[in-house]
C-alpha cells in the first residue's frame, strides 16, 4: 500500500495523488477547452513549492546560480521559506534531477490542484482572498511564505497552487486533443506556466489556466518570476 507521504531526497515532503480519472481544462478560454477526462497513474507531488532555502542548499551541493532576484549568493532575509523564483524552465528541470524528480506535466500539476471535481480554484468554486496572493488583494507583496495559505490548500493537501509565484511545467504549451483553438505559441516554442503570481488576477489563479513563455525566460527584473515543484512517480 502506497504512503500518503513520503520524503524526497532533498528533503521535502510530497503528497500521493492517487491513480485515476479527473476533468481537466474548461470552456472559460479556448486554449483551456474542450474540458476532457484524463486518467492519471498514481504519483507524488511536492506539498509546497521549493523555496529559497531550500534552492540554497542545492547551489551549496552542484555550485549552480542564484535566482536573478538575490543579490548575492545568500537568501534575502527573511525569505528564507517563501517560494523561489526568477527560474528558467532549465534551472528547475536540473534541480527536480538533482532531487530524484521531474516537473510536473500540467495534467499532473491540474489533477493535484483541482482534485476530481472539476473546481475553478484549489478550495472550491469561490474565489476568497485570504486563500492566495494575487494581484487583486493589493499587497502588492512579490511573494508569500508557502504556508502562509492555509485555507488554500487542494483536495490532496497541496499548497499554494493558486497565485503567489508561477510554475514550470514539463510540457510545451500546445492545444489540447480536440481542440478548435489555434495559436501561433502553439507548438515547441514555449513551456507551459500554471498558477498565477501575485502579478496577476484571480482569474490567472484557477486551476484549469494556462500560461507560457520561453523555457530560457525567468521573469522580468522587479517582477515575480516563475518557480516550480517536483514531482516523482509511486512505486506501483
């Protein structure tokens, strides 16, 4: 039998998505339709996205870069367990094999956002500020700690998976099967960004929204950047 959690080599802690069916997509934009059932075989999935001191521990291990938001080699005080970001797509697929993992595909990312009932946003169908930083709440803050949203986790305990920093995805952002949408970013160009930031609207934040940008992109300086989360195949 399968653990509900398990801990990962760097350290952190994942939880089990079970095997099966869940909806993905919705008809809110054409590039999130046709809505369409995808059966998943179980996996794990980082609870919290890594944060900075969590990366930092990574640069200490492989000498890799710091994110271009720090200063320096050291974490900015004080955001030591918030998200990192200013990312590029590179930068997280070396960290997610450094650590025994992947990135998410973005059917993996949406069925551990959403659960198995087609929900707009991770904790239900109503958007409640307290639950994400996004652009609406007029903090204007560039992130939050990636507890700092309880009442915002999803079905499966996964936290921060609306607003606060966009994450990398595996996949190229491409059409859905069956679907009439036509877009010149379709195709390998980009890759697939889910979540929204704290730069963006509610609406960046539900579960079935898509973004995209340059695998070599890591976001604008001043701006929040995008992170990520791993995740790793069961056993089964």
């Amino acid at each position: 039998m399968e653990s509900a959690n398990i801990v990962a080599r760097d350290g952190k802690s994942m939880a089990l998505i079970p095997e099966g069916e869940f909806i993905m997509g919705c008809d809110e934009f054409d590039n999130e339709g046709p809505p369409h059932k995808v059966n998943l075989p179980s996996y794990y999935i980082d609870i919290y996205p890594v944060t900075n001191a969590e990366y930092k521990i990574y640069m200490d291990k492989t000498s890799a870069f710091a994110p271009r938001f720090w200063k320096d080699m050291s974490v900015p005080a004080g955001f030591e367990n918030h998200p990192v970001h200013s990312i590029s797509w590179f930068e997280a697929v070396m960290y997610a094999e450094w650590a025994g993992k992947g990135l998410p595909s973005e059917a993996e990312w949406e069925k551990a956002a959403r659960g198995t009932d087609g929900r707009r946003w991770p904790w239900g169908n109503q958007f409640d500020e307290a639950n994400a930083l996004v652009w609406d709440r007029g903090e204007f803050a560039m992130t939050a700690a990636v507890d700092a949203h309880p009442g915002g986790t999803s079905p499966f305990g996964v936290y921060e998976m609306a607003g606060n920093v966009e994450e990398w995805t595996a996949d190229w952002y491409d059409a859905y099967p069956g679907s009439k949408s036509h877009s010149n970013a379709f195709g390998k160009k980009f890759r697939a960004l889910r979540g929204g930031s704290s730069f963006f609207t509610q609406n960046h934040a539900r579960c079935a929204y898509r973004c995209f940008t340059r695998p070599e992109d890591s976001g604008l300086p001043g701006l929040v950047g995008c992170g990520f989360r791993g995740v790793m195949q069961s056993s089964r």
